[in-house]
C-alpha cells in the first residue's frame, strides 16, 4: 500500500499578551540526495533539509528545513543527533530543535559521509578526512570497519547488476511526467530509491513490486498562492502546484501539466467545475472531473496574473495590463480597466472595488467598466493599493500610506500604519480571521489585532523558514504562511 506521509517540523511559542501558537514548517522534501539508515531511523537528505523517518511505525519522527540543499545525512549511533552535509558545510542537529549547528568547512563538496562510535568520516575526491563530532579535523586516511556510510560508499550504483530489473531507472507520473531515480539504497531484502521529485520508493528485492512510497511536502520551495478548496489545499510558486488531499501531498510539475513552459504560480482560485491558475504567462485551469490541465492561451493574452477573484458568475484576472473578465469556463473575455496594473478585486456590499497602481476605484455592478476614484478623508486610499479582504462586515484596503478599514455600513474609515511600511513592495497579500488581520511583507508577517490596533511581527526567529513572507491565508483556526524558502502552519493563535 502506497503511503504519503505529511512532513513537519514542530515548534512551541508564547507571546505575551497576544495568543499561544505553534509553527510547523514545510518543505520540498521530495528531491532526495543521500539515504541511510541505523535502526528504527531512516535518514534522508533532501533539497529541502533532513528527514528522520521510522519504517516500523511508518511516520517522520522530525524533520528539518535549511538554507540550501543537504547533500549527506547520517544519524548518530550513540545519539539522537544527525550529521549532515549543507553545499560544503558540515553541521550537527539535534531533532528536538529547528536549528542546526556549524562544525565545519570544507574544501569541496564531499561524495560520502560516514560515521561510528568516535569520529565522522568525510569522502572528499577520493581522500577520507577524519573529523571529531565537534568539527575538529583529526587529519586524514583510512576509515574503520564499523562506519556507518551515506553517499557513493553507503548507496548501490546505478549500474550494479542486482538493481538490473528496475531498468530503466526512472517512473512515469500522471502528476510529475517522468522522473528519474537518484539514490539506491539496500536495506536487508528492500531497496529504498530516491528520486528528483517523487520522494521514497521502497522495493522488494524479490519481486520488484513497490511495498511503499512516502512522499514529503511540496514540489516548489518558494510558495507565492494557497487556496483551499473544499478539504483539499492548493500551494502553488515557481515550478508547479501542490495539492494537499487530507493526508496525501499530490505534486504537479511542468510535465505533468502537459505545459511548454515552466509556470511561476502567481494566485489560485476555483469554482465547483474547475481551479484557476494564474501565472506569469497567462491563465491555467485544472477541470476536476478528470484531473486535466489546460493553458488558456486561446481565450486570454499571456499576461503576468497579479491576482485571482470570483464574483458575479465571473472570473476577474487582475494583471500589468489592467483588469480582464472571463466568463468560465472558456468564455470570451473583457478588459475592464486599461493603462494601469491592476492588483486585486473585491466584491463587497454590491460593490466592486479595484486596487491599481494609482489607488482604489469602485464600480457599480451593473456598470462594472465605470468605476470611479474611491475617496477617503486622509487621502490615503489614492496612494498606490496593493491588496485587501473582506471581514467582519468591514473592507481592509493596504496602500502604500498605511491600512485603511472602511465600513459601508456606516460609512466610517479607521487607519492603521504597518510596523513595516509596504512601500516599494512588489507583492503584498492580506487575510483576517478571528479578530486578527494579517499581512505578508519582505521582513515576516505582520498580525494585528483589529479590536485595538495592536501589531506583532512573526520572522524566522519565532519558527518561519524565511523573512520574506509570499502569501497568508486564515483557514479557520490554522494560519497557511508561504514564504520564499518554504510553507508555514501556525496553529493555536
């Protein structure tokens, strides 16, 4: 039975005054690089950190999400700790904490990593070097007999003869087209295989028939849309899209999407039939009846997507050359807006209201190609307006002068300054829930509590895989946060 495995790396935080939470991080743990195990602890070095999984009760005990790609990864036989590889850095990492530690550099990028009782052992270009387990190099030569090894001297080469019936050494994926077969590891009577794309494989050496599969997390790293459809989520960045279906993490890549081209997910939206995609070449859509995708070029300009937003039976693509309408599923499409970007569409009170590069316009419904400016007693809405949300009955409009909140209902504004200001941003996005609103900047996320303005700002320090923050979007009590190097889940605010 085929088993996928949801990856994440726990950690606990406490604000004073402000909520209790949890952060759990998520990455492209599915290109795998070196695989070892020592005992109930199968190690895996991954694009996107370390995995420690443990095949008797089929779960990732922890995992951890660095910088760059590990290459090597073992664990220690007398502790719980991992050594690995990070480009040419040795490091130490305890899996009851989210960072690791510096030991080491070294000259080149080493083939094999080993380990015993006493000493590491790395493979640099034929030369073993002999390290201590605090990174002091104890000189070089020869390794004893009971080294635990990853890399070239722990894997099985690609052409051993005892691997011969997997030939050809790569899978076809309805999801991710073709993908090749990097790392084969012998463990008694299986054979776990690592791939650039689908995570672990493991075969039985007697039949050949795949007794397993775990695939970690997302196909890109850096997550710029998340939406959630029903009980599925969609994160989508440069590369492809994900899919989180419950527990299982279903991967699409340029392949599998049957596209030319390499799509920059921008914004994702959907309707009942279909999900939208947009992307820096124009519009995808994904029909649920049969899983299939399709480049709307035919309907729609290859135009860079700002953003996504359904309303009134239509699909409104905000982008640099204005603002387009289509009707789904292929209908024709309008231009509404011309001779300014356009970033974001909201629907509220009966109202539309487009964010542009020269601030807030409004429209009617029935004259949605007439809107006018949206005006505000400080003048803050004419600044250029980067994204807004709808919540408690109250539009939340960000512009580069600060927060505007304005309620139609009694036709009041309020305003609010970001502690980091939004100006000469490229991308911002927004969300609220539960009496917080939040918003994405190139130094964390930015939460306020909107019943007395209060601002806190969440970085890499309190558990989120970078500082630059892509996208957010409040699922009820559960806060997705994408980042450049990553996917967050905040929990317990």
């Amino acid at each position: 039975m085929k088993r996928k495995i949801e990856t994440l790396l726990a950690g606990f935080f406490s604000v004073s005054g402000l909520f209790a939470f949890q952060v759990f991080n998520v990455s492209t743990f599915n290109h795998i690089n070196s695989i070892v195990r020592y005992h109930d602890r199968l190690c895996i070095g991954t694009d996107g950190g370390v995995v420690l999984y443990s095949p008797s009760s089929h779960r990732v005990k922890a995992t951890l999400v660095t910088e760059e790609p590990v290459i090597l990864a073992v664990p220690d036989p007398l502790s719980p700790d991992v050594f690995f590889v990070e480009e040419k850095s040795l490091r130490r990492w305890a899996p009851n904490f989210i960072n690791s530690d510096w030991l080491a550099d070294l000259p080149r990028v080493p083939t094999s990593l080993g380990i015993d009782r006493d000493y590491l052992y790395i493979d640099v270009g034929g030369t073993i070097y002999k390290f201590s387990k605090i990174g002091v190099k104890e000189g070089s030569g020869g390794a004893g007999e009971d080294v635990l090894w990853c890399g070239e001297r722990g894997s099985i080469r690609e052409d051993d003869p005892s691997i011969a019936p997997l030939m050809p050494h790569f899978i076809n994926s309805r999801t991710m087209g073709t993908v090749d077969m990097k790392v084969f590891y012998r463990d008694m009577d299986r054979l776990w295989v690592g791939t650039d794309g689908l995570g672990l494989y493991l075969y039985s050496m007697n039949t050949w028939q795949v007794r397993d599969s775990l695939l970690f997390g997302l196909v890109t790293r850096d997550v710029r849309a998340i939406y959630r459809d029903g009980p599925d989520l969609w994160f989508g960045g440069s590369g492809g899209v994900t899919r989180k279906s419950e527990s299982r993490w279903i991967p699409y890549s340029r392949d599998g999407m049957l596209l030319s081209f390499d799509p920059l997910i921008t914004d994702i939206t959907g309707d009942s039939a279909f999900i939208w995609f947009g992307t820096d070449r124009g519009l995808l859509r994904f029909r649920k009846k049969d899983g299939s995708f399709w480049a709307l070029s035919a309907s729609l300009p290859a135009v860079y997507v700002r953003s996504l937003s359904e309303a009134q039976d239509r699909l409104w693509i905000s982008c640099d050359e204005g603002l387009f309408s289509v009707v789904p599923p292929a209908g024709t499409y309008s231009q509404i807006i011309v001779g300014t970007a356009v970033n974001q569409v909201l629907f509220h009170s009966g109202l539309f209201y487009y964010l542009t590069e020269r601030g807030v316009y409004r429209a009617a419904l029935e004259r949605p190609a007439s809107p006018t400016p949206f005006e505000d007693p400080r003048g803050w809405l004419n600044f250029r307006s980067l994204c807004g949300t709808s919540y408690g009955g109250r539009l939340f409009l960000v512009t580069e002068a600060g927060l505007v909140i304005y309620d139609a209902g009694r036709d009041t504004f309020s305003y609010a300054v970001p502690p980091i200001s939004p100006k000469g941003a490229d991308r911002v996005r927004c969300d609220a829930s539960g009496g917080y609103f939040f918003l994405t900047s190139r130094s964390g996320l930015e939460m306020m509590r909107i019943s007395d303005f209060h601002w806190r700002v969440f970085t890499s320090y309190d558990g989120l895989p970078d500082e630059e923050v892509l996208i957010v979007l409040a699922d009820g009590d559960t806060l997705w946060v994408g980042t450049r190097k990553g996917l967050s889940v905040i929990t317990g605010w």
